[in-house]
C-alpha cells in the first residue's frame, strides 16, 4: 500500500487493483457517453492497475502496460469530487516508482490535450506525435525513468 495526507480529505491510499475496478471511474470521468460494458480494454489482463482510496471509496484509478523497458499509463481518472486535491499527481508517482522498480527506462501516455499542462508540470515531454480517436485529440508524451545511483 501508498498512502499519503492530503488536509482537504484525509489520508489517500494508493493500491494495486483488477482491472474490472477500473471501469466505472474510466466510464463516469472520461467517456460519460459510452456504456460501462465498453469500458474494458482487450489488454487490461495484461497491466498493472492502481486505485486512489479515502475512507474505503475509490476515487482515483490508473492503468500501466509494460513493453520491454518502455512503460505506458492509461486511463488516469479522478472523480470530479475529488479532482484538484493531488490525487492525479499521487497516482502518477506511484505509476512512476512501479515502473522504475521494473528497470523501466521511458513511461508515456497518449495525453488528452486538454490535459497536457497537468502532465507538463509532471515532467513529461512533448513528442509532437499528435493524433485523434473517438473524437479527442491526442499528444503523446513521455518522461525518461533515471536510474538509481549506486551508493
């Protein structure tokens, strides 16, 4: 378990969860249009998921792929009742550290553009790949893992 103090809510857990536990934050905050049974992803068996906890109620999800070094996050959500409390922030770092834990060596997402300055301060990096799909526009962005120093 993660877990950290956020004064506005209390203490916010971070944990690994299955990835059907994912899908109706990814529905109610990203695709509010769409159905919760289109919520699931061909590779979700296949990824790494993490929940944001407060008082046992799940109020922020994150989904991790790894292939070979290379690490991608998708579908970071906070519910709209939670959002702006560092909740987001939180689940990338813990994100971050798993895939730094595996030998990662780049982490990277296809960032809504609407959501790249939350990223930015994050310390990702444009790619200038942009792209669109199901009518969002897309960059995508990418933070290069350091390594520990050996001491």
């Amino acid at each position: 378990m993660y877990g950290f103090f956020n004064s506005t809510i209390a203490v916010i857990s971070i944990e690994q969860i299955r990835p059907e536990l994912t899908w109706r934050l990814r529905q109610e905050v990203l695709y509010p249009a769409q159905k919760l049974y289109e919520m699931e992803l061909e590779e979700d068996q296949e990824g790494v998921h993490f929940g944001a906890f407060t008082d046992d109620k799940l109020v922020g999800i994150i989904s991790l792929f790894q292939t070979d070094k290379s690490f991608q996050f998708r579908k970071l959500a906070v519910s709209s009742d939670y959002q702006k409390m560092g909740i987001g922030n939180a689940l990338l770092q813990r994100v971050e550290e798993f895939a730094k834990s595996e030998n990662g060596t780049v982490i990277w997402c296809n960032a809504r553009v609407s959501a790249i300055g939350f990223y930015m301060k994050a310390g990702y990096a444009h790619t200038g790949k942009l792209f669109s799909k199901n009518g969002f526009d897309y960059e995508i962005l990418e933070k290069k893992i350091k390594k520990q120093s050996a001491n």
